[in-house]
C-alpha cells in the first residue's frame, strides 16, 4: 500500500511493492490506465470476504497460501475489464487462481 503520493513513493513492504508493480505492468499491457489502488481499502471495504466464495479470507496469510487475500478483476483484464476499484474485489488467492480469465466467472459455491 501506498503511504505518500509525492516522489519517491514509499511502501509498507518490498513484497506490497512488488504486487504494485506487476499489477501496473499487466494494466499497461492491456492499454488500461494504470492508476494505484489501495489494497488495504478494498479488503476493507469487501469486509475482509471473498467475493467469489462468500468465506472470509485471512488477513495475516500471504500469497501462495491459499487463504490469502488478492485483489479480483470481475471483469478480467484480458476480457476489457478496467483496473479501477469498481471492477476490483476482495478474493481468496486460490478462488481468483481456479476463476483465471472466465468471461462467466466462476463460483465455489455452485
């Protein structure tokens, strides 16, 4: 997560900056506009659950547990999604890793 908005640009973690940055360079691959996103902001504001599941994710697990929080493209970013925080959501690594690129998404719960 961002802390400053001004020049240089700090970080919470070296890994939170590496996750910014291969999220940037994918938005760029797709000619999207690569604005930052917090997120921290957008697990809260999903109330820490995966919204492809409906379970909570756990706030302390990183990536590869498969418990750990990432952000989701609802609409992917290789189907036209945009990478903004309407079209991003709170997921578990593992249900954003079995939904992929899926135009009709996926559900665990189905």
């Amino acid at each position: 997560m961002r802390h400053s908005f001004g020049t240089p640009v700090a970080y919470c973690s070296t890994a939170c900056r590496r996750r910014e940055r291969l999220t940037l360079r994918r938005a760029l691959q797709h000619d999207l506009d690569a604005g930052t996103v917090s997120r921290i902001a957008i697990y809260q504001r999903d109330g820490w659950t995966c919204h492809i599941c409906g379970d909570p994710v756990d706030r302390d697990a990183v990536v590869p547990d498969l418990a750990a929080p990432v952000l989701d493209h609802v609409v992917p970013l290789a189907r036209g999604g945009t990478h903004d925080e309407g079209n991003l959501k709170t997921a578990h690594f593992y249900c954003n890793s079995v939904k992929r690129d899926l135009a009709d998404g996926w559900s665990a719960a189905a």
